[in-house]
C-alpha cells in the first residue's frame, strides 16, 4: 500500500518504520525541519512499563487540588482555559472511577510491556546506540511518603514489574551522588526500567527507515483531513491534494484539528511540561540512571555527558508563554539531590513541550472508522514508553494481521462510547 504519516515525532517515525519493514511505500509529512522537534524533543526519557499509569485515577481530583495550591506544585491551570480544556477536564473527571481507571490501566501496561521489548528488538537488531541508563530509583523523601506509595506497589506487583522496597543506605549505594543533605527515607527501585533519548532514538530509526526506503518531507504543513477525499493531503498554504491508500495520522496535538472535517472528535488537549538540560560538570556527582522524585513528580535522567530534569503538567496557557515558576521546580529537584552536578552558568536548554493528552488515558490506535484514515495519538505522558509498540500494532492492523497482544480499549470505540 502507498501509505502517508502526517506528524514525525517518535510516534510517526517509529510508525514509518513499522509499516516499511512489513513492505508498504511510506512517506512521512513533517511540518517542522527535522524529525522529533515537537513533544518528542526533550522529554525526560523514562522507560518504566509499570509506572505507565492513567492521570485520571481515584483520589487524584484531590492531589491536583493540592498540588494547585502548592507553589511547587506538579499540576497548575494557566489562563486562559479554553473551553475544549474545560470539556476535558470534565471528562477526565468521569474517567477518575476505579472501573474505569483499571481498565485504562490495565491496556496502558499490556502496551507499555509490549514496547518495551520491541524497542530493544528494534534497538539489537538495527544495532542503535543512543543515550541510556539502565534502572529507576524512585525516591521517598519522609515516611509518610513510604506509607502513600503503597498502593502504587501493589500496582507494579500485579503487572508484574521487578521492583524493591530499599532503605536510604541502599538507594545511596545505588545513586552514589545522591546528596547526603537532602533527607531521604528510602525508595523504590526498579532496576529492568531505563532512561534513554528519545530524540536520538527517532532520528537514528528515522535514518533506518530511510535506508529502507521511507520517505520524509519535511517543512510541510498538512491540512486538515477532507471528507471528500480522506485518504489524501495537501498543505496548509494550497496544493494539489496527493491520493493515498491510507492517511496515518500522528500528529501529537495537532491530530484533532486535522481530524475534524472528517467529523471525529477527538478530545485531545496539550498538557505542558517542561525539563533543562545541562553537561555534567563533574560525574562523579551526576546520576547513574533515573530517578524519580515522587513529591515533586520530577525525573533527574542521565544522558549521556548531560543531566535532564523535567516534571510539571499545565492545562491551559499555550507553548511560547513560560512560566519561570515551572522551571524553578526543575533547579530545586536538583540542587536537592545532585548539587555540582552540572554546570549551570551557561549552556542549559530549557523547554516547553505539549503532552498530547486524552483525558483517560490510553492513546487511540487503530482504524478512525473513515476508510483509510488511521490513527496513532494521545499518547500524553508516556509517548516514548509506548512508541514501538503503539507502531507495532498499528501497522499489523493496516497489514490485516493480528497484533501480539489484546487491543482491547485502544481504538477510537472507547472515546465514542461516553
Ligand atoms: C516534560 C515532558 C516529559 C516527558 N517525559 C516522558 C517520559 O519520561 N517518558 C515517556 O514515555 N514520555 C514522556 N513524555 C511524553 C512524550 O514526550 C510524548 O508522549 C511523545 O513525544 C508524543 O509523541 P508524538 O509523536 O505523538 O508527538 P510529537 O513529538 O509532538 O510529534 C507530532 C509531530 O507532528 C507534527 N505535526 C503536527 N501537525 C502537523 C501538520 N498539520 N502537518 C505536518 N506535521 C504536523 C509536529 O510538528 C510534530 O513533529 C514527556 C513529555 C513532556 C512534555
């Protein structure tokens, strides 16, 4: 099949690689000049199967109050609201009851697994070597604290995640740089989770999927899909509209917008983010791997000879207005734990990046129910974790083949149910 992709950040490239490895013709559109310039750019790279959880969970209306109220708080609400984030937030609010947060966690973690494990066999077998650590610490700072995260192990046990219960001296030895200042009650560590770059990943695959013949198109800006002729684009700007034998959309944010005219609505809305990142100044005081500061929900990540951190979620406001608040949360994490780290006197980049959110959950993969249109979207806050395997499945959809795990509650069914 002649197949177009509209979007190639880490989902659309590792899509493009998935359908051209099973034979289709694939050309990617990207509006940006490079693959991985959106979302993908500089997210905290966290791979952890069993932390790939819904936001919408029971007691969490609470912790976003809290947490709104918390001047380093990991949730804010930036004006203005439009009224599509207000829909949303009402329907994240529904998606809160335990049924429906099991559910969503439950298809989450089997994709989560799932792409974990294609990620290494992508990685093994094309021979990509990127930035990367192996294990996850994540840190407790008081007792209450070890207390609350409870139930979030019985949640990693009953997906079957390799994990344990460490005391302080442990996760020190651990993370040997860990400040000593910083009091610290234990954590928990998962040591087959990982930290890895997911724009080096993407450009690498980007370069192996060209080698097999994919081709990128970058600086053009797709239009919104047309219910006269879906399965074909134009640009933004006017142009002869190119027919295709199937559109896959993955666009991150943007895909509602362009999905629109075809009449889905899809409520997708950006959840800001934001991370820095700075060279190591001195190792021996940097990170090993990940960590996770559960307080401030903030991921310190080694990569390579830099230092990422990155945390926050806003609802609201847009990409270029920054709140120096969001970034000052980042420093603080920081210095708490890996002061002299990096060097912070010039060089650090700091970035806004937009979650592509549904507001329960799972992302939507699958057939639009529109000949020839496909989705591959709202992978929010975990779109790397989920990268391979969301392309996986997706291209053994469009190949009429079975995927290797259940796909229950990953299609577009699940949003026109409510
Ligand atoms: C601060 C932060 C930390 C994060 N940490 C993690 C983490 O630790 N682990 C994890 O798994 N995930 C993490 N994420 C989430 C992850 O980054 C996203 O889920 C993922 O990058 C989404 O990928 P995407 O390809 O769907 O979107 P994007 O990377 O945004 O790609 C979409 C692409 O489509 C293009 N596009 C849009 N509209 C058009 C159009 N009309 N025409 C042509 N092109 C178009 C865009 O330019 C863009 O390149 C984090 C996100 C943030 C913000």
């Amino acid at each position: 099949m002649k197949i177009a992709i509209v979007g190639a950040g880490i989902i659309g490239v590792t899509t493009a690689w998935e359908l051209a490895s099973d034979g289709h013709e694939v050309m990617v559109f990207e509006r940006r000049g490079a693959a991985a310039e959106e979302a993908s750019f500089a997210n905290a790279g966290v791979v952890a199967p069993g932390y790939v959880t819904p936001w919408a969970s029971p007691g969490m209306r609470a912790k976003v109050l809290r947490s709104l109220l918390s001047s380093h708080g990991a949730v804010k609400l930036r004006w203005p609201l439009s009224g599509r984030d207000v829909g949303w937030i009402s329907q994240w609010q529904r998606a809160c009851k335990l049924e429906t947060y099991l559910a969503n966690r439950s298809r989450l973690q089997r994709l989560a697994f799932y792409s974990r494990s294609r990620l290494h066999e992508i990685s093994e077998a094309r021979e990509l070597s990127y930035e990367r650590g192996q294990g996850l610490l994540v840190l407790l700072r008081n007792h209450r604290e070890r207390k609350l995260a409870q139930p979030g192990l019985d949640v990693l046990r009953a997906a079957g995640s390799t994990f344990r219960e460490v005391d302080a001296d442990e996760a020190r030895t651990i993370e040997p740089a860990l400040a000593a200042s910083t009091r610290l009650a234990g954590a928990v560590y998962l040591p087959d989770d990982e930290v890895a770059n997911c724009r080096q990943f993407a450009l690498l695959l980007k370069r192996e999927a060209e080698a097999i013949g994919v081709q990128f198109h970058f600086g053009c800006d797709i239009a919104p899909l047309q219910r006269s002729a879906p399965s074909s684009i134009t640009l933004a700007a006017g142009s002869p509209a190119i027919a295709f034998d199937a559109v896959v959309v993955c666009a991150g944010v943007d895909s509602a917008r362009l999905l629109q005219p075809l009449g889905l609505r899809i409520p997708l809305a950006p959840v800001y983010g934001h991370s820095i990142s700075a060279q190591i100044r001195e190792p021996l005081n940097a990170p090993r791997s990940a960590i996770m500061d559960e307080r401030y929900k903030v991921a310190i990540s080694r990569l390579g000879q830099r230092v990422r951190v990155a945390g926050s979620a806003e609802l609201g406001g847009s990409l270029d207005k920054v709140h120096p608040a969001a970034f000052r949360t980042l420093y603080k994490v920081l210095q708490d734990w890996f002061p002299g780290a990096v060097t912070l006197q010039n060089g650090v980049q700091q970035w806004k990046g937009a979650r592509p959110m549904l507001p329960d959950g799972p992302p939507i993969i699958g057939s639009s129910g529109i000949r020839g249109v496909w989705l591959n979207l709202g992978h929010g806050s975990s779109g790397w974790a989920l990268s391979c395997g969301s392309a996986r499945v997706l291209a053994d959809q469009i190949s009429g083949r079975s995927a290797e795990i259940d796909l229950e509650g990953l299609g577009i069914e699940r949003l026109l149910r409510h």
